[in-house]
C-alpha cells in the first residue's frame, strides 16, 4: 500500500484496534506453574514447546524434556528446538587438543542421530521441521571457529546449499513445513549484508529493502513461504520477490521463530511520538499496538492469532497474553519478574518467573485454546 495513502487512514489503522481492546481487569490472570528439575535445587530454564505440550530447556546444565508431569535428562550439552513429532536438536560441545568442536544431532524416543557434515567444527542448528529436517550452517575445518556454509540434515543425509562465497558469518535458524531455509549473512569486515532462502537445493537472496541500512536478520517464516525479519531499526516482510517495511515507524520484527503465523500476522514492536517501545502485531499489513504500557515488546504469535509479550514499565518484566482484544496478566511465583518464550495452538505459554525469593524458575501458563 502507498506511503502517502491518506493520513485519516492510518490513524484509523492504528488507533482503532488499540481503542477496541479494553485494558486488562485483576481478574484476568493466568497463574504460574513451576516446572520441576533433575533435582529441587538445580535452576531451570525452557527453550521451546510443541503442539502436544511437550516442553524442552534445562534443569542445572542438562537439557530436559517436559512431557506431561515428567522430567527427562536429554544426552548433550543443550537443546535448540523441538518438532510436533517429539524430536528434539540437541548439541554436544567440547574442547580438546586445542579445537572447539560442536556438533548437532537428533533426539527421538532415547536414539539419537549425528547429523553434522563432515569435515565441521562448529555447527549450528536451531530449529527442526515437521519432517525432522534441520538447516545448519557451520565452519569449512576442523579447526574453523566461523559459520562460513549452510546444509540441511534431510531424509537422512546433510544436503549442502549453495549461498555461495559469503564467508563468515552465516545464519540458518529458520525452516517451514515444506523445506523452506531462511537466513542471513553478516560480514565480519567489509561486504553487504544480506538476506537468503533455500528451495530444493537452490539458493537466492533475498529482495534488499531500499533506503535501509544496517545488518540484516532473518526471524521467522511461515508454511506460505512469508519471511520477517529487520535490518537495522526497519521490521520487513518478504513474500516471493517482494519487499516490505511493516508500517509503524522504527521498530523489529521479535527474535523469535514463532515471530509470523500461518495467517501472516507479525509479533514485534516500534517505537510511539515520545520514542517508548510499544508492542506491536501487524495484520494483513498494518499496525496494531497492543495497549499494555511501554517500554513493552510482542515476543511471539500463534496460529490463533494469541500474541504473548512483556511490559517493563513498572521496573520488571511483566508477561502478557493478548488474545481477542484482550490483554490477559501473566502471573508470576510470587516475585516481580516474569517473561514469555513461545506459546503453542493449543493454549501452552512457557517462560521464566521469580519466586518471592527472587530465585528464577521455568513456567507454564496453561490458557486452553481460543475460542
């Protein structure tokens, strides 16, 4: 749509929705719900969920997995992701004889598989596919402490993709349904940063967003193909050989591989008259401020349209829920602090909360699916 369409217009656009969405009552708090450790004093943490509520983190420094009311120790050194069918990126780090080696591999029901190219150092993987497909990018030697190439683990063998002569440093951390692979370059000295996707083997980069400047990053993309990310303080969206900055101002797309849904909504935040972050989603184009007090940020968007956030206007962040124009209080395990991780369709918030002590523990916020 035009810039210069008329300024009623997008006034309109955004005041209205944030008219319509009443702030939220006492009475409009999710509790909070522990999750357990290996043991009662190890500190805890989550990472991700799926849609069967299946929770990956850490309890001390083991990767678990959260299934049901059961905790599980995950053989390596951290977890990344994990796919609606349970199988979850784990990586094993270690250091000897002078090298930094980090290799990813695939968890499943107690096997696991290696799927690091040969030859790598470093890898890293950070997301999983429906299809147990996983981007990667990783260093060219043994020895190689830089993320100069990218591959795909798919049907069981690693798949190099042709980015082409980019050098260090690569970014693959997203995947759609359908093998999809997003990223971005960020040149150590010198050289253009820029955007790419992967189709069936073959590379492009993605359309530059022209009067933007800065480094591109690339956060998330959905079945239909739709890539956000920003460049700079510019939050943008590419579908097919188009480019567009989301409207709103300065602002980013969240850092989030649930940042954009099956819909096309985009969960961020831009910044209001007076400069405060104020969380945004942007539907079918345009911008919505959700009304919880700033500075504040949409962190994540489910395929309901549920957006989770947090606000840090009262000194702490503060968790929220805004579902049907409704901001809904995350609650906390008594202390001040609280903060999302992703939510899931099915009506599952996992994040981080304080107890009175202060102490910092994983949590769920069970909402149940929207209706």
């Amino acid at each position: 749509m035009p810039w210069f369409r008329p300024l009623v217009a997008v006034l309109l656009a955004v005041v209205l929705p944030v008219l319509a969405a009443p702030a939220a009552r006492a009475a409009d708090r999710v509790p909070a719900t522990a999750l357990p450790g290996l043991s009662a004093q190890d500190p805890t943490r989550v990472l991700d969920l799926n849609d069967a509520g299946q929770i990956i983190g850490e309890s001390g420094s083991t990767p678990v997995l959260w299934r049901r009311a059961r905790v599980t120790a995950l053989p390596g050194s951290f977890a990344t992701s994990i796919n609606r069918r349970g199988q979850v990126v784990l990586t094993d780090s270690r250091i000897g004889g002078g090298d930094y080696v980090q290799h990813p591999k695939i968890w499943h029901d107690g096997t696991t598989t290696g799927i690091a190219p040969e030859g790598a150092g470093i890898v890293a993987a950070g997301a999983i596919n429906d299809r147990g497909w996983v981007p990667m990018t990783y260093s060219a030697s043994p020895a190689g402490w830089h993320l100069e190439r990218a591959a795909v683990w798919r049907d069981g063998r690693v798949q190099v993709l042709p980015v082409g002569d980019a050098g260090p440093h690569l970014s693959a951390r997203v995947i759609n349904h359908y093998g999809l692979v997003a990223g971005a370059h960020t040149p150590m000295m010198g050289g253009a940063s820029f955007g790419f996707r992967c189709r069936e083997g073959s590379c492009d980069r993605l359309p530059d967003a022209p009067g933007t400047s800065g480094s591109y990053s690339v956060s998330a993309v959905n079945g239909s193909g739709v890539i956000v990310g920003s460049r700079g303080l510019v939050p943008l969206r590419w579908q097919g050989d188009t480019v567009t900055v989301l409207p709103g101002g300065e602002g980013r797309v969240a850092d989030n591989r649930r940042a954009v849904n099956e819909r096309g909504d985009v969960a961020g935040w831009t910044k209001d008259a007076a400069g405060v972050r104020r969380a945004t989603v942007w539907r079918g184009g345009q911008q919505v401020v959700i009304p919880v007090a700033g500075p504040a940020e949409a962190l994540a968007v489910n395929d309901n349209g549920d957006v989770v956030g947090r606000s840090t206007a009262s000194g702490a962040d503060r968790a929220f829920l805004w579902r049907n124009g409704r901001v809904i209080d995350l609650g906390t395990l008594g202390g001040a602090y609280s903060t999302p991780v992703a939510l899931n369709n099915t009506g599952t918030i996992i994040g981080l909360a304080t107890t009175a002590d202060g102490s910092y523990r994983a949590v769920r916020w069970q909402v149940g699916p929207a209706r």
